[in-house]
C-alpha cells in the first residue's frame, strides 16, 4: 500500500485549499443571507422550517421517525422543530391510514400555499445570483452541488453508523 500523499507537496492540496475555503465562505453567506429569497417572502422561513415542509411535500405523510430518519437528524429535533409549524397551521398531525393509533404529519392547505410562495422566492433568489449564467452553468453547479452534499451526507452517516439518507 502506498504512503499517504503529504498536502504539504501534493499539487491538488491548493485546489483542495480553495475548496475548503470557498465551501466556508458560502456557508457563512448562506447563512447571513438565509438564502431567504427576494421581496416580503425574504428570509421569512428559516432553514429547517423549509426542509421539513419541503421534504413533506416531496414525499407525502409521514411520522416523525421517517421525517427524521429521511433528513439524517434525531427525532426529538424533528419534534422540536414541527411544533411551531403545527402552531402556525403549517403541518397538521393526523392518524395514520392503516394505524389509527399512529400519527403522521403532512402539509395543511396553508402548508402548501406558505411553501410555494417561499419556493417562488427562493427560485427569483436564484435567478438574480445567477443572471450570467447559462443554463449549462446553472445545470452543472446544481448537479455538483448536489453530488458534493450527497458525499457530505454518506460520510455523516457513515460516520455514525447508519444508512445514508435520501436526498
């Protein structure tokens, strides 16, 4: 087996630098930012708010050891964080289909309609930063942004021992 490469005379080591440090900075902008969107609908909804709605729209009624499981974090944060979206008529708790004693939670009318406003925000966010841009570059950023956050999950949960979760 060969020697581990020294960063310190390896040629990718620069690239892997900026890397590194290009992924800080976007994360401290998105932060900052909140990648909230444009208009009155900016930042309005935070980050684990629009990925629990989001996730519940894309895959239907869950409960909340699925949602968590889906979204790599622990149930009790799920619990946490849909509470105030149930408050606010977000999200409503309903009985399973084939277990009424089960609850699951799915999007309420208000849901959806709060989603898509948020969404269409979001996607006029992202047209505005990439004005420039041609829909190959927009394609590609999307498509290794997506890879790069699918290689950060499976390391997350390899990391911990469990599955990987669905993107």
């Amino acid at each position: 087996m060969p020697p581990p490469q020294d960063m310190t005379t390896d040629p990718a080591a620069g690239l892997l630098d900026a890397l590194q440090h290009q992924v800080a900075v976007f994360a401290r902008r998105a932060e900052q930012t909140r990648l909230g969107g444009v208009g009155q609908v900016r930042n309005s909804m935070d980050r684990a708010a629009y990925l629990l709605l989001n996730r519940l729209d894309q895959e239907g009624p869950m409960g909340v050891k699925a949602l968590a499981a889906g979204m790599g974090i622990d149930s009790s944060t799920v619990t946490r964080q849909v509470a105030p979206l149930v408050d606010s008529g977000l999200v409503k708790r309903t009985s399973h289909p084939e277990d009424g004693r089960a609850v699951v939670l799915q999007l309420s009318p208000r849901g959806h309609a709060r989603l898509d406003e948020v969404r269409s925000s979001r996607r006029e966010l992202m047209a505005q930063v990439t004005d420039g841009w041609s829909e190959d570059e927009r394609e590609a950023f999307t498509t290794l942004l997506t890879r790069f956050n699918g290689a950060l999950s499976a390391r997350q949960s390899a990391a911990l021992g469990d599955v990987p979760p669905a993107s």
